[in-house]
C-alpha cells in the first residue's frame, strides 16, 4: 500500500505544479520582441546589420541551427553575388524592430539581382526555390519600409520577374506539379537532368519509409524546379517538413532538407504543395497587442489537500476491502489461520 499511496501522491502534485495558461504579458517580450543577433554564429549578418532579429529565431537553438544552414547554402552558391549574405540573413535572421509588428524586409529589386547574379548557380545546386522568395516582397515604392544594402547599385540590365508558364519535364516531378518557374530549355539540358536526378536518388535513399521517400521526392523536384501556379509560388507545406523531422530518420542529416524545411509556406493541401502568400519567416512574428505567455500558476490550498487526501482514501479503502474480504472467503471456506498453542519448555536440556 505504502508504494501506491506514494506514487498517487507524487501524480497529483506533478499535476498541481504544471504550467498553466495564463493572460499575464511577460514584461520583457512585451516591451520588445527584437533578441539580439548572435554575432560569434552569424558573423556574416552581423556584417550586413542585422543586429537583432525576432527573439524566438535569437535563442541558441535556432542560432546553432540556421548558422549551420546559412554556412552550408553559402559554400554551395560561391561568390556569386555580394547581396547572398544580406538575403540569406533576410529569410533565416530577419531584421527585428521592437515598434514594428512583423520583420524588415528587404526590397524586391535586392531579390531580383542575387536571382540574376546566381540563377545559373541555383540552377544546378537544388537552390532555386530561393528564387521563388522574390515574389513575396515588394519594390520600395510599394513598401516604403522595405530596406537595401548599403552599397545596392541594381545593374543596368532590366529583369522582369519569373514566369510560371514553364510545364515540369521531370516525369517523377510532373506527378506532383505541372507548372514550374524554370525555363524548359533549362529542364532539358543534361547537366540539370543529371543534379536533379541525383539529388531525388540521394534523398529517397536516405529512408526506408514510403512515406518519407514521397516526400522527399516532392522535395528534391521543389528544390530544382520550384512549383507554381497561375503565377502563385508553392512550397512544400509546412506539414510535411515537419512529418519529414518526426518521422523520417537520416531526414535532418540532409543539408538540402534542412535548409529547404526550415521555413517552407505554412499550411495544409493534399498534394503536399502550399501557396507562398508571405515571406516564410515572418510567421515568428505574433500580431497583437497583448503578449500572451506560459507561466506557472498555483492551485488554492484546498483543491491542494483535496486532490491529495481524496485519492489517498481511495486508496486505504480500497486496500481494507480487500484484507477483509479475503478474511471472510477464509472463514467461509473452513480455514483460519490458528493462533500457536506451543510453548517453549523451562529447561531445554531437560
């Protein structure tokens, strides 16, 4: 009995100390929402000014993460524009200011010109879903907050966006999706064939799972010919990254997957592709103007006792039933223990 009772005890008031929704606003994250920019992880960030960035991005568990993931990205495109730094840093650590509700984003003609500085590079690395970025952003004159590096100076060639007219030649990939923003031309060529085919192999590979090498499929087509439709960019939803990292293990070990599911669209579909309707980070970022936080919230004292003394009966009762029906079933199937008549004798020896 004494085990049960313990036990019971130690249940309920695990329970009782639970952390409880509460509506008070934590001081702190309602005077800002901005954490500081790890300077020692995104060095290159830090660089470009972004200083701080939305507080749930700043901890060391994204630091440690999207570090990682911006090194790994960086080292695949080469020096291919001097504006990747400031868009990568744009999507994974985004500008942060405590006055404004959602991130600082950078303008659309910054976009525009790393898309035309390394298209030919994400092209054949598994990188032009970043291309489809551009279309969620907008031109200065559109959004006056909209910001650019320091030394922007756009080219003097013109760039008129991407188009969503191109059909998907991936015969595994057209399953899923039928338009795309590659050009045909570039679908054809050997060497694209050749990346794409190798990248979907070596994810599929990577899982014993149908399921997971579905979606890993998806992915490796989402990652060289990025699905659109009627001019809408998709992604994969956010769904299925995460049904990725739960489920699919050796999925995370995958620099590609990693840095394509951080921040995909949000949403749901059945096809497993989601509308691109805003830039994916700024889902960090939590409108309203109550902050609303987590925090421990104590029980009166007498729901305490009842909660513990209540169960605690139950118990001794339950325990004293069963002692004494066990009592009569002896007595009434004609056995009860005797109490010993025996006696030691005075002299043992005798």
């Amino acid at each position: 009995m004494d085990m049960k009772v313990v036990l019971c005890i130690s249940f309920i008031v695990f329970f009782t100390n639970l952390p409880q929704q509460t509506k008070q606003s934590d001081p702190i994250l309602a005077k800002s929402h901005c954490g500081q920019v790890n300077a020692t992880a995104f060095p290159a960030c830090v660089k470009e000014g972004f200083s701080y960035t939305v507080i749930s991005l700043a901890n060391k568990y994204y630091a440690r993460s999207y570090a990682g993931i911006i090194k790994n990205v960086m080292e695949r495109l080469g020096d291919c524009s001097k504006y990747t730094a400031f868009m990568l840093c744009s999507l994974y650590v985004p500008r942060c200011n405590s006055s404004e509700k959602g991130p600082l984003l950078p303008c659309q003609e910054v976009c525009w010109e790393f898309v035309k500085d390394c298209g030919t590079k994400m092209d054949f690395t598994g990188l032009n879903w970043l291309k489809s970025l551009c279309s969620v952003l907008q031109n200065k004159t559109e959004k006056p907050g909209c910001f650019k590096p320091k030394d922007f100076t756009p080219s003097k060639s013109t760039f008129t966006g991407l188009s969503c007219k191109a059909k998907v030649i991936n015969e595994n990939c057209s399953k899923s999706f039928e338009n795309t923003i590659v050009p045909e031309k570039t679908q054809r060529t050997k060497t694209f064939q050749d990346k794409e085919s190798e990248a979907m192999r070596r994810m599929m590979n990577s899982s014993t799972n149908e399921k997971c090498r579905t979606i890993l499929a998806k992915l490796a087509c989402a990652s060289y010919t990025p699905p659109c439709n009627r001019n809408k960019m998709e992604t994969l939803c956010r769904t299925e990254c995460v049904y990725l990292f739960d489920n699919c293990q050796g999925a995370a070990d995958i620099p590609g997957v990693v840095a394509y599911c951080a921040e995909p669209a949000e949403g749901y579909s059945d096809n497993g592709f989601c509308k691109l309707n805003r830039w994916p980070s700024a889902r960090h970022w939590k409108t309203g103007s109550r902050t609303t936080t987590i925090l421990p919230q104590s029980f009166p004292p007498g729901l305490i006792a009842a909660l513990v003394l209540v169960p605690l009966f139950a118990v001794i009762f339950i325990y004293l039933a069963v002692a004494v029906r066990r009592r009569y079933h002896q007595r009434t199937s004609g056995y009860v223990q005797q109490r010993s008549t025996y006696t030691e004798p005075d002299n043992p020896t005798a």
